[in-house]
C-alpha cells in the first residue's frame, strides 16, 4: 500500500480518539468539566502524556519492526505473554464497538427523535465495511473524512465561546466515582486514550515513508488532540449544568447557535462516532486469524456489539471508560518499560526509504 506522510498519520490520530465522547463533549465533561477550571490542568497533563507515549510507541514499533498489540505493549520477551497481552488490548477494543453503536443511536435520538436502534446499527454497518478493507481501507477513509471532522468541530467550538453563554445552573459537581479528582481524571483519560490509540500508533508507524515522518504525524497528531480537548472544555464550561444533563453537550450548545449548526454538527458528530468505532474495530481484528472465518467474526462481533450497546452511552462513558483508563494504566507502565528495554537493545530496524538516516 502507499507509505503515509506525516500528514496522513496526524489525520489517522485524530480519527482515532475524535469519537463519540470526545467531539460530542460528553467525555471531556465526565473527565475535566466537572471539576470546573481546575480541568485545564488534567487537559494539559494529558496532552503532554499522550506525545511521549505515541513517540514511545512509535520507536518500540519500528525499533521492533512490527504493530503486533502484544510486541508494542509487553517487555517480557516470550510468546505466550504477548499473546495474553494482545488479546487483552482487542477484547478492549471489541467493547468499543459497544460504546460507538450506543452513541450513534443517542446522536440519531437527541437530534432528530429517531430510535436509538436505527442509529447503532449504521454504525455497525460502517464498521464492518471498513474493517473487512482492512488498515487500506481505514486509512484511506481517514484521510478523507476526518480533516471534515476537525474544522467543523473547531468552528462550532469556537462559536459556542464567542456567544458568550451565561450559567443557567450550579456550577459545582460531584465527580464521579472512578475518577474523584482532577490528577486522577487526567491520567485515566490519559490511559484509556492510549489503549485506542496503540493498534493505529503501530500500523502508522510500520506504515510511514520513513522515521521522520512517523514521529512528525504522532507528535502533531496528539498536540492537535490536546489543543481540541482544551478548546472543548473552554465551550462546555460556558453553562456547565446545561454541559451535564446532556449524553452529548457540544451539539446541545451548536442547537443553541443555529437549528442548522445544530444539523451540521450532528453529521459531524456522526462520523466521529464512525472513525473511532472503525479504527478500534480494525484494532480487535488484527488479533484474527486470516481465514474464511474471519470476515464472518468481524460481521457477528459487530452485530452482538449493537445489541450490547443498547444499554445506552451516557452510562458506558460514565463506567466503561473510566475501567479501561485503570487497564490502560498498567499498560502505559508495559510500554515505558518495553520502550527503555528497546533504547539498551540493538539499533533499531530501519523503516522507509533510503534516505532515512
């Protein structure tokens, strides 16, 4: 397939975690709105945490000269380990096609009053679609729609700022259970994030024209991800108790500007809910084994992921998350182990062309 520039893999980056709960507000609220201002703080630390851990990631996959979840994540060199490892990561993924066909039936609900089964099953449908085109198809599809995705999220961001909304309600909220106060916050989103982004970290940088390329779209990726997160806080924070009675705020505050923002924004909204869905769907089937069986997997897990996910999206965020976020803290602490073993070991393989130095 075509080598991605730096460009294609900042793209890719942001279609991973510009999902359901994070364009629509929904997460960014859970983590970092309800603890008010002090949310910039769990905002910044993050974004610094997500470019050291895609560079980390980054180096392991080319050092290594491989994307296999367990390689990327376990330092204990030893098959079943990383098998183990693996396939922990997928059935993580696998949960998100739950989340995501949940909050395509929300989004279809809260904007136009359709059933919230009609919406999880176009989400399942698209996933399947992709994922069966295996990572060709995701990135192709990335590099097409999620430029889209960002400049719509960040005008409507900007304008719910610049129209000043006042408080409607109170301003101070009980954290939740799993995330009690802001450092905790920020690392568990932090967390949960990087487990997502692990499977698309790797094939971007097997993937890359080179070594430079690879680092520039991870780090530009994650720097372009903080930067939103912070911006999105700014907006939702503008009538916080309008932000937390809603599954998804953003475009409750975009209905607020304009009826038509209001449709535009659920589009939107929509295919952000598509790009994470289908990157971490395509995440769970590279554990698959090629097969005349696997593309009947990929369809049946889909099927059996809507049907869970009727269980509604404003609770899985609300739980779900978080419990990956505290998985995804072992994790991270897996990579940096993985990533300081890497940087003792031999030179790393080189990747790309043959200018790379």
């Amino acid at each position: 397939m075509k080598k991605l520039n730096w460009i294609e893999i900042t793209s890719l980056y942001i279609g991973i975690i510009m999902g359901a709960g994070f364009a629509s507000g929904r997460e960014c609220w859970q983590f970092f709105g309800v603890f008010g201002n002090k949310g910039y703080y769990g905002a910044a630390a993050s974004t610094a945490c997500f470019v050291i851990i895609a560079c980390m990631l980054t180096y392991i996959a080319r050092s290594k000269g491989t994307a296999d979840l367990g390689r990327l994540i376990c330092p204990i060199e030893n098959s079943f380990a990383y098998e183990a490892v693996g396939w922990v990561v997928a059935i993580i993924y696998y949960s998100m096609i739950i989340a995501m066909t949940a909050a395509g039936g929300s989004l279809l609900n809260q904007q136009f009053g359709i059933s919230k089964a009609a919406g999880g099953v176009v989400i399942a449908a698209l996933c399947i679609f992709t994922v069966l085109g295996d990572f060709e198809r995701v990135s192709r599809i990335f590099r097409l729609i999620v430029p889209v995705l960002f400049t719509v999220g960040i005008v409507t961001i900007l304008l719910t700022i610049r129209a000043g909304f006042s408080q409607s309600g109170a301003v101070s909220f009980t954290p939740g259970r799993m995330s009690p106060n802001w450092p905790v916050s920020a690392v568990v989103f932090m967390a949960y994030n990087t487990i997502g982004m692990i499977a698309m970290a790797g094939s971007c940088a097997m993937n890359a024209k080179d070594r430079k390329n690879a680092y520039a779209g991870a780090i530009s990726g994650t720097l372009c991800l903080g930067a939103l997160t912070i911006l999105l806080l700014r907006a939702i924070l503008c009538d916080m108790e309008f932000s937390s009675g809603l599954d998804l705020p953003m475009l409750g505050f975009a209905g607020r500007i304009s009826p038509v923002l209001s449709i535009i924004y659920a589009v939107i909204l929509y295919g952000a809910v598509y790009s994470t869905g289908a990157s971490t769907y395509y995440g769970f089937s590279t554990k698959l084994k090629n097969g005349r069986y696997k593309k009947w997997i990929i369809t049946g897990g889909a099927i059996a992921g809507f049907l869970l996910g009727l269980t509604g999206f404003k609770r899985l965020v609300e739980f779900l998350y978080p419990a990956q976020g505290y998985i995804g803290i072992i994790f991270i602490i897996m990579i940096v182990i993985n990533f300081c073993r890497e940087l003792k070991g031999p030179a790393p393989v080189r990747m790309g062309d043959s200018n790379e130095q």
